[in-house]
C-alpha cells in the first residue's frame, strides 16, 4: 500500500511485462482507490481510513496460551458428573496419540451459576469478572485445527499454523496504521516466558517491517536503554541520529526495495518519538491508588497481570490499534481445580477492572476485547504417571472465548457445545471466521485486505472465510 | 337494497376479469385473424358489460348504506360507472368502428378500470395499502418525505403521533378513515379520535381502564364487538401495552415519551421499537478537498474519513495542549463534513467549544480529561446530532444538569471522574432513563 511506484526494478518491471494490458487498466484503477482511500499517505503507520465503517477501532486481544478449558470456567457440563472416572477406550486415526487409548471422564472440580442479567454461565472462581458479565458476548461454536500448542499458537495469532505470516496486529496496522505516530501500532505483552513459538506469533511476516509487534517486557523497564545513556543530553543525541539516519538513507537510495532497511529508519525515528511518549504511557505508577487497585495491581495474586491490563489500557488510550496481553500456562493436563483455579483468580478482578475501566471512560464502545486461548480442552483424560490425573488433554473440536466492547452482542450466548464439551455443534466457525469477523468490525474485508508475496495476493484468513453475524451486535 | 349492496365487493371482480380476457382474445385476434376469435370477444365484451352494469348499480347500493364518503369514494363511484357504460358502448358500437378506434376504445376502458379498481382498493384497505409493504427503494419513489426521520431519541417521540397513529395506520385505519367511518368513527387524526364513533367517546376519564377503546380490543375474539374484528389482522400485546399506557396517561395528544411515566416494559418495548436512525446514514455532505485534509495533518491534526468512501470526517487532537484558535479556524474548513472530535487530554477550552458548537453535523465530542467547565455544555445546545459526549475526569457539576438535559438527542454521556452529586445524577436519570452513563465508579 505504501510501496512507492516511481522507482522500477527488474522484478516490477517483468511483473509489469507479465500482466501487460490488464495491468495497466488495474493499476490506474488502483490508484484511483488509493487517492480516495489513503488519505494522507506519508508513513506507512500514518492512519487511514476503514473501508467500511468501523465498530471497533482498538483491539485487546487477551491470550490465554496452554489453551483454557472452557469446560471450567464459561460452558459447564453439570453431566459430567454423572461419568466421572467413567473408563472408555479411544482409538482412531483422527485422534492424536494424547486423545487415543485408555481414558476416562473427569468432571469440573468447580460449580457454576448463572451471573449478571442476562444470565450467562461461568464458573464459582470467576468473582469479580461476574460484575461486568452483560458486557460479555460468549461464543462457543469455534474451532481450531492443531492439537499442538506452537502451531495452534501460530494459527490462533497468524491464521496459518506453520507461522511466518503476519499476526493479527500486523494484519490491523497494515490495514489502518496507527492513531499515535509516537507510539508503535501493535504491542504485545508477554510473559517472562515467551509462548510457545517464541516472537513469531508477533511477527510481520511478509508484511513490511512496521507492522511488526513491539513486545514491553514484563519485568523491569518495559522497553530497554528508552532513556540516553548518562552524559548524552538529548541535543547530542539528536544530532549523532540524525547523521545516522542520513548515512541510512544515502544507503537506502543503492536499495529502494529493502524493507528491513527502511523499517531501521523507521524504527530509529519512531524510537526517537517514543522516547518523549513512551516513559508517560508505560508509567502505571502515575495512576492513582484506586484504579490500580480497580485492576488488583499490588495484591500478590493479581499483580503481575493487573499491571499489563492497566497498561493496555493506557496504550490503547493513547491511540495504539492494538494490544495483545499474554497470561500462560492453561495447560492443565493434571491438578485442574489448583492450576486452573489459580489462574482464574490472577486474571478475573484484572479484566473486570480492565472492562469497568474502559466503560467508564467511555472506550468500551470502540475498543473490542477478546479471550481466548489457541484451543480448548477434552472432557476426558488419559491415564498419567500410571495413574488417575484430574486434568483434560487438548481439543481442537471445542473451544470457549469471549469478547467484549466494539461492536459485539453484549449478554449473549452464541452457539454450543454438546453435551459433554467434546465438540462444538452449533453456530460452528472455524479459526479463520473469528479472523475475518475480527477484521470486519475494524472496518476491514478480509478479502481485499492483501499483500503480494510469494507469487499471490495473500490474506489474512489464508483463502477466505465468513463473518460470525451472530456475534455481532 | 343494504342486503343487494353487501354482494358489490363479489360482483365487481367478474367484470375486471372479463374485460382484461376479452382484451387478450383481441390482441390474439389481431395477430391472426379469425371469426371464431372476433366472435368470442364479443360474447367476453357483451358479459363485461353486463356484469359491470350489475357491480355498478351494488356499488351505489352500498354506498348508499353510508361509512363510506370523500373524494376517494367519488372518483371510485364515477370511475366504475364509467367502466359499466364505456363497455356497454363498446359492445354495441364495435362493429361500427374502425380498427384504430377499436384500440383508442379499449385504451379508455382499462384506464377507467385501473382508476375504479385502484381507489376501489383504498376505499377497503386503505389509502397507503399498495405500498404499505413495497421495498424501501419503491416507497421512497412514490411517497413524499415529509415529517423529519426519526434519529431521536426514544424519549423525545411524540406518543401519539410516532406511536399510537402507526399502530392506528396498521390495524384500525383500513375500515375507521375519514372515507370509511364504521361506527361512524374515524381513527386518522387526533381531533376525530377525541370525538368518538356512534357508540360514545373512546376515552372515560372516571374509569381509565374501562374505557370504550380499550373494552373493545379486550373482549373476547370471538365476541362481535370485538376490535379488530375476527379476521381481520390483530393488535400484537406490544402495541395494546402502548395504547394501555397512553389511556393511563389521560389519552393525551400533545405529549412526548419522556413527559409520562414509563415502566420497564413500556422502555423494552419503545427502544426496539423506535431505534433511532443513525445519523451517519442521515448527513449528506460533499467530500472536502484532499488539500484539507493535507493541511490538517501539516498542523498536527489527525483527519481521517469514517470510512474510504464517506465523505464524513474524524478528528483526533488528543493530547494536544494547545489547541489555539488558528486550529480551530482550520477546521471550521470542514465544518460540515467533521462528525466527530477527540479533544481528550488537550487544552480545549469553554471559549473554543463555542466554535465547535458551529459544526453542524458533530456526532460524538469527547472532551475528557480537559479543563472545560460547567459553561460549556451550553454551547452544545443546537447540535442536532450529538449522541455521544465524553466529559469523564473534567470539572463538570449539577450545574450543568439543566444543559445536558436540553441535549435531547444524547445517547450517552460518560460522567465518571466529575464533580456530579450522586442526587445529581439520580435526577440526569430520572429524567433520561434510556441515557447510558457507562460506570461512575
């Protein structure tokens, strides 16, 4: 979109030859819809406008990586307790070798109620998240395709499950840039332990360098050496960059097509903007004792995830598109009622301040958030350590997830599992769906969201997909 | 006679057939000419003409016996006699006329038929009832825009006419219209509603709740005296919730939601019934120059349009400490099209917001986190659109209350962070019960 067309190389020139008339008819046409789309097209991040009207124009993407159960926590199966410890065999080809074999149903170690006025489901360690349950659209109909977490991970936040395409942030700041030039468009906070397959579910792919994810780290200052080093005042520093960026340039014009190396100007001009920005926006500190307790920043069990809510807020306030926050290790193959349990509580009161928060200041209505994790979890386990583990394995067939804000029917449930949580069965969308229901609420068809790589335009839900109509409002 | 007139509405279709038949068997009849198909249009022709005589003289039979009256019911009446004596002229002189005078003749006895059988139509089911359910897009054609499209608020419609009259338009106007009053009653505006039909007022102000309206609509369906009669479409218990509520209010002609009292129901009921239009789709502007919008972004102002084909602008200028009035001169530039401002955390001022409140077509104003005060949302008052005003951290108080109220076509307000009195805000929602606040905790 930002490519500039009055240079040609070789490559353009042959693709130019290849495609002949029919080019020429489409490029014009093409810069007809750029002249009226793009309306100040100076950097590749300056916003630009949706190609339809937006109902969200933030997103908080809230990662649950392991792959939550949602058995435990949003769709309760009370007739799980009827086969508890109830042994079966499973064999089959479609069966991973972690679903196949001898196993046996484990039951929630947690009860369930109803909540909120629209009596939603969810289960007794969720307490505060109970609070704001109207503003919850709760959907149970999709499905993943991988059992494994790298490639669920890879496909949950690229839509490919091999990884090395753009991330759902990318894909968004590629689309409409950013509305704070000072801050990068998409931040990502993760763990201390990265998710599995590292940086790559950040990554730009074969988008331009700009879109890629800036992850803050989780302990210490957010972003490294952000202040001059002692002794350098900001004069000397803006004068040893400036003779940088000029070398980058005279560099850059032997290289018109290099991406990264027009990324690296980029990035050192936006480095030098977020310094003036960036130690204000990252500063929780600044937030006043009650909003911070609002997120349970300070208590022990909610801290380390209440500050990353806060700061996603915080971003997004200041105009970054999108903020994707991590919290790991759902991976609950044993010890459900301790591992999920506790999780729970470290996320439940960080969200619902996250949500009251956002309403209150008015932001909910464009900023949508989503949970989810890469997939779901089996209503059965398999037998570990020669023994019974209360836990559940993998499942691609069953997932729960959320959202909230831009544009979503709050108080609502959409769609099924059956009757054990094995399997969605109705309103059923596949991975890539939830992708081009994301984009469409930003405004965006996935459609004509594409790059030209590889030979062909790609997108983002690889070959198409369907808006979930019943999710939106 | 009465009982004679009763079979009009029976009779009158055998001549519409015939004739449109008899027309076909003349048309095949000029493309191969045969005796035997000369002969048939005749005896088609000469049965029209008869059956039409017949239709004609039930019709005046029924009108006779009264409910119906107008110019509706006058251009139906000569219309149809029309139909009777041009066909019966026809039948006779078809021999006599030549071949063009043959088509000039048919030409005229459909058109008097179109016209009989068209106001015929309205006289029974109303004058609306040919586009009543026709597509948006056919409806727009025919009918005049007139009365402004409702992107207010549910609080601010007029009960009666934006909620008690299109109910009345549905299910009691195709037989209580000022042409056809059955029972002498006529339900199409709010003077002959007071008046009543032959059986008495429909209104008693001693016993609201027994009151001949609502008697009427509650007695059995199979009753006689039972409205809308068996048969014909019913009220929905929606719309008898509506007419309930407003006969509790006293039957009142002049009021808007918001001056009665409404229970939870009623507040349901209103708001999916009376989603206000989206003003998005309502403003019609040009697109500014590019040029602008270049000028914007030289001057630190982030403009974008809602959408790549929307001439409708957003402005960003959060953050921004000084806001100055050169940029406030700028923007003036693209007063019509702008529809929404981010002035969070900037120095907007109560002196600059009496610029703004010159932008038209401003949808959504956040103003948050800024140093306005209580003065300011009084410059807002003549914003037609203003649905969305964010005020949360600024130093707004109950002073204010008066003003924002007077913001008849807000949809939410976030207050959050100001210096509000909890009765203060209590007394806001009294008032705008169907205005989102958001959380004020």
């Amino acid at each position: 979109m930002s490519t500039d067309h009055t240079n040609w190389n070789r490559r353009d020139f042959l693709y130019g030859l290849g495609s002949s008339i029919g080019a020429v008819a489409l490029s014009s046409l093409l810069a007809c819809e750029r002249k009226t789309g793009q309306l100040v097209s100076k950097g590749p991040l300056s916003p630009s406008a949706p190609m339809v009207r937006a109902r969200a124009k933030y997103c908080i993407f809230l990662t649950m990586e392991g792959g939550p159960s949602h058995i435990d926590t949003f769709d309760p199966k009370p007739q799980l307790d009827k086969y508890h410890l109830t042994k079966f065999q499973r064999q089959g080809e479609k069966f991973s070798a972690m679903s196949s074999g001898d196993r046996y149903f484990v039951r929630s170690p947690f009860s369930s109620r109803k909540v909120g006025k629209s009596g939603v489901d969810m289960s007794e360690p969720f307490v505060h998240l109970a609070d704001v349950a109207d503003e919850i659209c709760f959907y149970r109909g999709c499905q993943a395709e991988s059992v494994n977490h790298p490639t669920a991970m890879y496909h949950i936040n690229t839509g490919n499950r091999f990884g090395g395409e753009p991330a759902l942030g990318s894909w968004i700041s590629y689309g409409l840039g950013t509305m704070n030039e000072n801050l990068p468009a998409f931040v990502v906070l993760p763990e201390v332990a990265y998710p599995q397959g590292g940086p790559g579910n950040w990554s730009n792919g074969f988008l331009p360098a700009h879109y890629q994810g800036t992850p803050l780290r989780p302990e210490g200052s957010p972003i490294l050496n952000i202040n001059p080093p002692p002794g350098v005042s900001r004069y000397h520093q803006e004068e040893s960059l400036e003779l940088l960026q000029r070398l980058n340039r005279e560099h850059q014009k032997m290289h018109p097509y290099h991406d990264e190396l027009s990324a690296r100007i980029e990035n050192y001009e936006l480095a030098y903007r977020m310094q003036m920005e960036v130690p204000d926006v990252i500063d929780i500190e600044g937030e006043d004792e009650k909003t911070k307790e609002l997120y349970g920043v300070g208590q022990a069990e909610t801290d380390v995830f209440g500050r990353k809510c806060l700061l996603a807020r915080k971003l997004v306030e200041q105009g970054v598109r999108f903020v994707q926050v991590y919290s790991g290790g759902w991976d609950s193959h044993d010890f459900l009622e301790r591992a999920h349990g506790n999780l729970i509580t470290s996320i439940d009161k960080p969200i619902a301040g996250l949500i009251k928060d956002l309403k209150r200041r008015g932001m909910l209505d464009e900023t949508l958030i989503i949970w989810s994790g890469e997939f779901g979890r089996t209503a059965d386990n398999g037998v570990r350590e020669n023994g019974v583990a209360y836990g559940r394995d993998h499942n691609p067939d069953a997932m729960g997830m959320w959202f909230a804000g831009g544009g979503v029917k709050a108080g609502h449930i959409i769609g099924a599992t059956d009757e054990l949580g094995q399997e969605a069965i109705e309103i059923v969308h596949p991975l890539r769906d939830l992708h081009v229901t994301l984009l469409h609420l930003f405004g965006l068809d996935d459609n004509k969201l594409t790059y030209f790589h590889g030979g062909r335009h790609k997108q983002l839900s690889q070959f198409g997909g369907q808006v979930i109509k019943e999710v939106i409002a | 006679m009465d009982f004679l007139g009763a079979f009009h509405p029976l009779v009158l279709h055998v001549p519409i057939g015939a004739l449109i038949a008899a027309f076909l068997l003349e048309m095949v009849h000029y493309f191969r000419k045969s005796q035997a198909l000369d002969q048939s249009v005749k005896i088609v022709l000469g049965f029209s003409a008869f059956t039409a005589i017949i239709a004609a003289i039930f019709g005046i039979f029924l009108s006779q016996k009264g409910g119906y009256q107008g110019l509706t019911l006058q251009i139906h009446q000569w219309s149809g006699i029309g139909v009777a004596v041009l066909s019966t002229m026809f039948f006779f002189l078809k021999s006599r006329l030549n071949s063009q005078s043959v088509w000039v003749a048919w030409g005229l006895n459909l058109t008097f038929l179109t016209i009989a059988g068209h106001f015929g139509g309205s006289l029974t089911h109303g004058e609306d009832f040919l586009l009543k359910d026709a597509p948006d897009f056919i409806k727009e054609t025919f009918t005049s825009q007139n009365g402004s499209p409702l992107f207010i608020h549910p609080d601010s419609v007029d009960v009666f006419l934006d909620i008690i009259q299109p109910i009345a338009r549905e299910k009691c106007n195709s037989c209580h219209n000022t042409n056809k009053k059955q029972g002498s009653l006529d339900l199409s505006e709010a003077s002959t509603w007071k008046k009543g039909g032959k059986s008495g007022e429909l209104f008693d102000p001693e016993n609201t709740m027994q009151s001949l309206l609502l008697h009427r609509i509650f007695l059995p369906l199979d009753h006689e005296e039972h409205m809308p009669p068996k048969g014909q479409e019913q009220l929905i218990p929606s719309e008898v919730a509506l007419i309930e509520w407003w006969l509790e209010h006293g039957m009142p002609f002049d009021k808007k939601v918001s001056d009665l009292q409404s229970n939870s129901r009623i507040v349901q009921i209103l708001n999916s019934n009376f989603r206000p239009l989206d003003p998005y789709q309502v403003i019609t502007v040009d697109p500014v120059d590019q040029s602008i919008l270049d000028e914007f972004r030289a001057n630190g102002i982030t403009a974008l349009t809602i959408s790549r084909k929307s001439p409708l602008i957003e402005i960003r200028l959060a953050g921004v400490d000084t806001i100055g009035s050169d940029k406030i001169e700028l923007l003036k530039k693209a007063r019509d099209q702008i529809v929404k401002i981010d002035f969070q955390a900037s120095g907007i001022t109560n002196d600059h917001l009496k610029e703004i409140a010159s932008f038209p077509n401003l949808i959504h104003l956040s103003l948050q986190q800024t140093n306005i005060s209580n003065g300011a949302i009084l410059n807002l008052k003549d914003l037609k659109y203003l649905q969305h005003l964010n005020v949360h951290s600024t130093s707004i108080s109950d002073e204010s209350i008066a003003d924002l109220m007077a913001l008849d076509k807000l949809r939410s307000l976030y207050l959050w962070n100001t210096n509000f009195s909890s009765e203060g805000i209590e007394k806001l929602k009294l008032a705008r019960p169907n205005l989102e606040l958001g959380e004020l905790n």
